[in-house]
C-alpha cells in the first residue's frame, strides 16, 4: 500500500530513472491544546527506491540528519540518530501529512501535521510593519521564584530571525523563527529539545514566555544591551577539598564489568561529565572527536562518563553504548550513574557542585583536577564557540608541552 501511494506522491514510476529532488516540508508539533512548535523537514528523493530518500532537521544553520527506519502499513518512521526520539507520520494527499513525534526517553508522544511548500517557520500574526530586533539583549530569565540569567543573540533579516540564548551553564542550540510587527516568535527542535519563545517588541526590549515542552512556561525579559555578559562558565564549579583520588570514582565499562576511573600517564586527561540524552553534550562530543583526533599523538588523554536516564543500570549502560557507536566517540566511554546533578555531585564530592550536563574537567599528569569548565556554548553561538575553542585549545597545548 505505501509503496504504491509514495509512487504516485513522487513519480517513482519511471522505471530505471535516476533523479534527485528535494522538496521542504514545514511540521507543527502540537505539544499542547494551545501550543504548537513549528520546524523545517528538508527531504531529498534520490533514485527509484522509497528508502533512498534523505530526511534532514532544519533550525537555522543547524543540519540534522535522521535515520530512515522503516514503512509499517501507510507510516514511516524517522529516528533522530543520537538523541532517543522518532516521528512517525502517514501522507494524507500528495502535499500533507499527520502522524506524531515519540521521546522515547520521558514516554511521552505529541501529535503533529506537516505540509509540502516554502512557508514562513512561524504563521503571520499581522501585516504591521516589522519591528526591529537588536543583535545583542541582557536578558532574565523565570520569576521572583526562580530567575537566571542570560544573553539574546539574535540576526534578522527583515521578517526572518535567527539566534540563541547563551546562560552561565550553555546555549539554546540554534533558534529560528519570524517578526510579525511587534512580536517575535522562535523555536528548536531536535528531537530532545522542544523550545518556542515568544516575545513582544518595545523600543530597546523584549518581554515575553518560553516554553519548553508540553508543560513548561516561564517569563523572560530583555533589554538591548551590546556588552551584556554573564558569569564565567570557567568559575561556577571550583575545588572545595584538596584531599581527593579520582581513581576512588566507581564505573561500569560498557560490557558491564565494575571499573575504577584510570589515568594513563598522559600529560592531560580531559573527563567528560556528559550524558547521551543532552543535545549540548552532544554537540560538546563532536568537538571532542575533533580535539582528540588532533591532540591524541601529543598526549592528550579523553574520558567521557556518562549518567544515563533509564531506570536500571542495565539500560542505562545498553543506551550508553549505543549511543557511543552511534556518535563514533573514539575515545573511553563508561557508565558513572543516573542522570541526575545531585548523583554526579555526590560523585565528585572534591567539587562545589556539578550544575550542569555537560562539565568537564582537566586533570593533570598527577591526578589533580586543574581547570573546570561548566556547561557547553556550541555552533549555534557564533562567536562565543570560536572563542571557547581557542580557549580550550590553548589550555590543552600549555600541558602537552
């Protein structure tokens, strides 16, 4: 049944034809009555076979491909290739399609719709002119309850916006949407993340909600400000004891055999707190691989530890490992515990605290932790990545020297 229906959407039926087209689709996710979260599928049909077709996730610059899983009945099932998460939908005439996005992880699943065209990312909400939306906003996020800081990064061109926000513990990833008047609209979606912010425009700020996922809401404010900052993710955590053994901290390897954590005589050993459900520690992995690949024959030395959100050890390591082959991490991966701050803090107890998946450590030829650096500021942030690389770079080369 789907095999001839797909024939007849896309004109598979010129037998021995060889073709390429690539056509975009724009997918609401409803993650609640009154909530939908808007994002590009780019799909690229190749050849004469169904499953030769190419399905990337578009948010901004960001590019993420997904896994051709299968076709049950009228459905086709696309996986997200790291994160555990899939959509599955059906095409209801040539140019639509209905079905729904599962993350696998929190068991929840969310309706969605899709149609075939070029689209705004966001629906028009007024034929106002269009506001102007600076490039750099101190921002404050939540209420009198629970606040943080951050920094609104944003590029427009004319109706079209991009940009993210970066907060002492990360960023939120790439972030893509539209200016109707005087509201502004965003959102990202990567298979774990489900973030849309809105916003009204008022001379030099913004005021507005974001939320993420199905449930969460908060406040957040804005004012321009072309020198806004936050505090350094290089002094949020920080050695509380001196009197620590880092061979002390207790993990499974992959196979599920009790390992202590082991240095080699490396001249710097860079431990990755991380876990495989985190887009940031994801994104924190790919540069890593690089790193490693670069640093490794000078002595560089990578561990990542990853604290898993499954309810047994036992599935936490299962996840853990197919997430390592899946990423290609070509350094040590083992399995340190549950994801969970408190866990990993207790974990390291020698520290003030772990805030936040990713945090990474520097630990020297002697076993001593020398440098730490919270949270992950990734592609997305333009600048702030350059300059994260540079200063991780210039760390790594001052201690393989």
């Amino acid at each position: 049944m789907i095999k001839k229906l797909l024939f007849t959407l896309f004109g598979l039926g010129f037998a021995g034809m060889v073709w390429s087209q690539t056509d975009s689709w724009r997918i609401e996710i409803s993650l609640n009555d009154r909530l939908q979260l808007p994002f590009f599928l780019e799909e690229t049909t190749q050849g004469t076979k169904f499953e030769e077709s190419t399905y990337v996730v578009l948010n901004g610059k960001e590019r993420i491909n997904l896994n051709f899983n299968a076709s049950d009945g009228d459905s086709i099932e696309l996986s997200f290739k790291e994160m555990d998460s899939y959509l599955k939908f059906a095409y209801t005439d040539s140019i639509n399609i209905r079905g729904y996005w599962r993350n696998i992880r929190k068991g929840i699943t969310y309706p969605l719709t899709g149609s075939k065209g070029n689209y705004n990312r966001f629906s028009p909400t007024s034929n106002a002119e269009t506001k102007k939306v600076f490039n750099s906003y101190g921002v404050v996020f939540g209420d009198e309850k629970d606040v943080w800081p951050a920094v609104g990064l944003f590029e427009q061109e004319g109706g079209h916006l991009t940009g993210t926000f970066l907060t002492e513990t990360g960023d939120y990833r790439y972030l893509e949407g539209n200016v109707f008047g005087n509201q502004l609209y965003l959102s990202c979606f990567d298979g774990a993340h489900a973030f849309v912010f809105t916003a009204k425009i008022s001379r030099d700020s913004l005021s507005g909600y974001f939320y993420s996922g199905g449930s969460y809401k908060t406040n957040w404010v804005g004012v321009k400000n072309e020198k806004a900052s936050i505090g350094s993710p290089d002094s949020l955590t920080y050695l509380v004891s001196d009197e620590y053994d880092l061979t002390d901290i207790r993990l499974r390897s992959l196979r599920g055999f009790k390992k202590k954590l082991k240095f080699s005589k490396s001249p710097l050993t860079i431990i990755q707190i991380m876990g495989s459900w985190c887009p940031n520690c994801l994104d924190e992995t790919n540069y890593f691989k690089e790193v490693y690949r670069k640093y490794k024959e000078h002595g560089l030395n990578i561990i990542a530890l990853g604290f898993e959100s499954q309810k047994t050890s036992k599935k936490r390591r299962k996840h853990l490992k197919a997430f390592t082959e899946k990423a290609r991490i070509p350094y040590p991966v083992y399995l340190a515990g549950s994801a969970s701050k408190k866990e990993a803090s207790k974990k390291f107890s020698m520290l003030s605290s772990i805030s936040s998946f990713p945090t990474t450590l520097f630990v020297n030829q002697k076993g001593k932790i020398v440098h730490v650096h919270t949270g992950f500021y990734g592609p997305g942030t333009g600048v702030y990545f350059d300059r994260y690389q540079i200063g991780i770079e210039q760390r790594i080369e001052k201690y393989i020297k």
